[in-house]
C-alpha cells in the first residue's frame, strides 16, 4: 500500500475504533499477530486483536462520549504518524473507578506499522496521568519551596 493508503487506513482506525466504537474495525484492521505498546503505560504491550479490543472496550466504557480528533498525521513507505487530541466524560465505571462525570482533554501520539492493509505494530504515548488527574484519581505532589 502506498503512505496516502495507509494514512487513510489511521484516520479510519481512530474514526471508526474510537469514535464510533466499531469493534469489527479491530479485526479488520489489526493483524492477528499485531503487538501494540503503549496503550496501557510506558512498556506495557498488547498483542493481537483479542487483547486490543478488550482496551477499547475499557476505554469506550469509562468514556462513551470519547471523540478523538486527527490533529497532524504524516507518513512514510510502512509507517504513518498521528498528532490527536481527545475530548471524554468520564461516565462509566469500565476502568475499576467510580464515575467523576468530569471532562477530559487529552493528547497523545500514535506511530503505526502497517504491512498489506494491516496494522502489524503500534506505539501510542498519551497523557495517561492527566487523565488520571483530570478525573480526580490523582493528586499532584506539592513540591516544597
């Protein structure tokens, strides 16, 4: 596939996996031997569909409204990179924690590999603790003078 055709491919992977909530989408796009990093903290990886779609299923269920919006997206031969930003409420208890109803912004950037129409490997770094902080789980140290 060509860099237009596999950029294509991500804006439809963030359109119909976190915006629209399309499991099917997962399995269609996610090579069955995929390995995703990132997704649930710094080094921890994700590997095939099964185990992706288990971490949209939490996310989606904390944060039903989620809309993710491609800020910048480029790429290159097998790889294409995204700028996004997201908007949420945490609404559900999906994630083990009771329901803020806060709002949550965050950002984050998603590198993808992708071989024959299919994403073999991933790597996202998102806000992950200002999430936390914006729903009230996590306080800031004050930091002494």
């Amino acid at each position: 596939m060509s860099a237009d055709e596999n950029i294509q491919l991500m804006r439809r992977w963030f359109q119909e996996v976190w915006n629209e909530g399309r499991i099917q989408t997962v399995y269609e796009l996610l090579s069955p031997d995929a390995v995703a990093t990132g997704q649930r903290g710094a080094e921890k990886e994700m590997r095939g569909p099964e185990e992706f779609v288990k971490f949209v299923r939490e996310i989606r269920g904390a944060f039903p409204d989620i809309k993710v919006k491609v800020e910048d997206v480029f790429g290159t031969e097998d790889k294409v990179v995204l700028r996004w930003s997201g908007t949420m409420t945490h609404t559900g208890e999906a994630l083990g924690l009771p329901p803020s109803g806060r709002t949550v912004r965050c950002r984050g950037i998603t590198i993808a590999h992708i071989v024959d129409g299919k994403i073999v490997e991933g790597w996202d770094n998102w806000d992950q603790l200002g999430m936390l902080e914006q729903i009230g789980v996590y306080q800031k140290p004050a930091i002494a003078a």
